[in-house]
C-alpha cells in the first residue's frame, strides 16, 4: 500500500520488478534506519539524476533495477519519515487536529497530482526529463527545508511552537 506523498511510480515499478517472497524488502530495510535529517533528499536528487540518465541512455535490466531500489531506500530514509514528523509538529496545540487533517488532505492530493500528471509528463519530457524534473524539484526542496524548517530535536512541541512564532 502506497503512502500518501511518496513517488508512487518508483515504488510501483520495483514492485513489479520484484517477485518472490522478498517483496517489500527496500521498504524494510530502508525502515530500520528512519528520521535521519534532511540531508538525505540531496541524496535522492542524486538518484533521480542517475535514473534520468539511465532512462536518456536507455539503460534496461538489473543495473536500472538497483537504482529504482535505491531510489525507494533514500525515500524511504528520507522525505517520506520527515513529512509525517513535520506534520506532527509544526502545528499549535490548540489547532493541531485540525491543521494536521488539513495537511494529509493536502499530502493526499499532492499524491494523486503526481500520479495523474506522470504519463503526461512521461509523453512531454520523456521518462529521463520527468526524473530529471524530480531531482530539481528535490534539490529545491533540500534548500527550502534546510533554509525555512527549525531543528526540532530534544525540544518539546511548546518549545517548538514559541520558536515558530517568533
């Protein structure tokens, strides 16, 4: 089952690719190692790079595979833990309910928008452009987050929200 805002065509494709009764193993193993920092979407921007290229070069097989893998992994150790601590902590106590409803709707559309829109961007920049595309959008994200998003850790949800509103 799919997680809301993952890179749904990655983990579709690998599972595909990936029969027997080890299914689900990068989702496994990439969850024993989980809330790093953020430092780890860089590394998935890297691997979208990768992967474009493999696509431009038209690459086929077990090479493509491992780097389709590795590319549910890094999710898996980074952007996919993050959004949901995020969610969880961002939010004032007296509207926290509230607000976090509001954000898994938002999460769970953003999904459905990726998912719908990647065959048509597949048809317009190729399966290599459309990764590519991801990677920017990820080195982007790895700025604003590293620029905008406080450090949280040791801090409590009081500390964090005096330190959001300031």
């Amino acid at each position: 089952m799919l997680e809301p805002g993952e890179d749904c065509r990655l983990r579709e494709a690998a599972r595909r690719l990936e029969p027997g009764p080890w299914r689900g193993t990068p989702d496994l193993v990439c969850g024993i190692r989980l809330l790093p920092t953020h430092d780890r979407a860089g590394g998935l921007a890297g691997i979208y790079a990768i992967l474009g290229t493999g696509y431009f070069m038209q690459s086929q097989g077990v090479d493509l595979l491992i780097v389709v893998v590795a590319a549910i992994g890094c999710y898996g150790m980074s952007l996919a833990p993050i959004t949901w601590v995020i969610i969880s902590e961002i939010f004032p106590n007296r509207i926290r309910g509230a607000a976090m409803s509001l954000a898994v709707l938002s999460l769970w559309i953003a999904c459905t928008v990726l998912t719908l829109t990647f065959p048509y961007l597949k048809n317009g920049l190729g399966a290599h452009g459309v990764f590519w595309l991801y990677g920017i959008i990820c080195v982007i994200g790895f700025v604003v987050i590293g620029i905008k998003l406080p450090e949280t850790k040791g801090k409590t949800l009081e500390q964090i929200e005096r330190q959001l509103m300031d």
